[in-house]
C-alpha cells in the first residue's frame, strides 16, 4: 500500500513540477492546444505566440535542437527553446503552416523526378526546365528550388540523407517553405 501512495505521490509531484516549468517560461495550461502526436511525442500550438511545444522522449531530437536553438537556419523551422523536464524534452519551434498544396507540389516533384530516375538528393544541380520539363513561370519550380534550398542546408548542417518529404514541410508566416520535424534531421546527422 506505502508503494503504491508513493508511487501516486511521485505522479503528483512530477506534474506540478511540468506546470511549473510551463508556467516559468510564460505559458498557463489553457494556452496549450493539441496538435496531435507522433512516435516519439505530442506537440501543442501555444496559444496564438505562433509557436509549438513538442514533448518528446527523443534524446536526438533534443540534442539537434538545442545545438541549434535561437539560429535563423534558413530553411528549418525556428527552434526557441529546448530544455529538459524530468525524463521528457521540451522543444519550443516556430508554428508553421502546411498548406494542402504541399502534398499536391512535392507529389507533382518526386513524379517529374521519378521519370528520369532521379530523387531529391540529385536537385542540387538540375536544370529544372530542360531535365525536368519545369517551365520557369511554374509554381512548381519555385517549390523545387525551396527544396533544392532544404535539401542543400540540411546536407551542410551534417545530415547524411535528410527525410523530406511533405508531412515535415510548412510555410512559415512569410511563405518560406520550411521543415520542421527535427527528430527526421537528427536521425540522419
């Protein structure tokens, strides 16, 4: 029964200590709104800051960003804050906008890709109108060339084979497409 008390206690105390924490950084409760969550944690808008905390079990994660924290990286979605709290890491990012046009774009991408046997990896480089029958005036050439900027800034932050891919893109409120989901960069560094 003691073990059990203590065990509840534990639970309590943990999660004042969370609160807490929140409450030191400016942030009350009810300004957190699920987002949704993933295999290594669960993000949440704050209130209308234009930012996201993402709680997450993910070491590498944490570590790509605090290595980075309080950079303008272009390309990568701003990171504010990165801390720990208890066994879980905190990581405070830039809220970016995924626009439905992405799916569509980066599918309209990898397809004109596809058909000469590229991948992303071979943007760097590419004549986009003459080997990818992109014309200049396209939307699309301005979405490839954001992903030849993504592609290129992740290569020189160490990434060996960065993971793009639409679900870890968005627009941030200046229409920069941006990636975001550091845990994808740390994997690959």
């Amino acid at each position: 029964m003691k073990n059990i008390i203590s065990e509840m206690f534990s639970f309590i105390k943990e999660e004042q200590t969370k609160d807490s924490y929140l409450r030191s950084l400016g942030i009350d409760g009810d300004d957190l709104h699920y987002m949704g969550s993933g295999e290594f944690g669960t993000a949440y808008t704050i209130g209308e800051t234009g930012k996201v905390l993402k709680i997450t079990s993910s070491k590498s994660e944490y570590d790509i960003a605090k290595s980075i924290v309080g950079e303008d990286i272009p390309s990568v979605a701003k990171i504010y804050h990165a801390d720990i709290v208890n066994d879980d890491y905190y990581i405070i990012v830039e809220l970016l906008d995924q626009d439905s046009e992405i799916e569509n774009l980066f599918s309209q991408l990898m397809g004109a890709l596809d058909d000469i046997g590229y991948s992303i990896a071979d943007l760097p480089g590419t004549d986009l109108e003459d080997d990818l029958k992109i014309t200049s005036d396209d939307e699309l050439t301005k979405f490839a060339e954001e992903i030849t900027d993504i592609y290129s800034t992740l290569i020189r932050m160490g990434v060996q084979a960065p993971d793009i891919s639409a679900e870890n893109l968005g627009y941030d409120n200046k229409g920069n497409l941006k990636i975001f989901d550091v845990d994808d960069i740390a994997m690959h560094r």
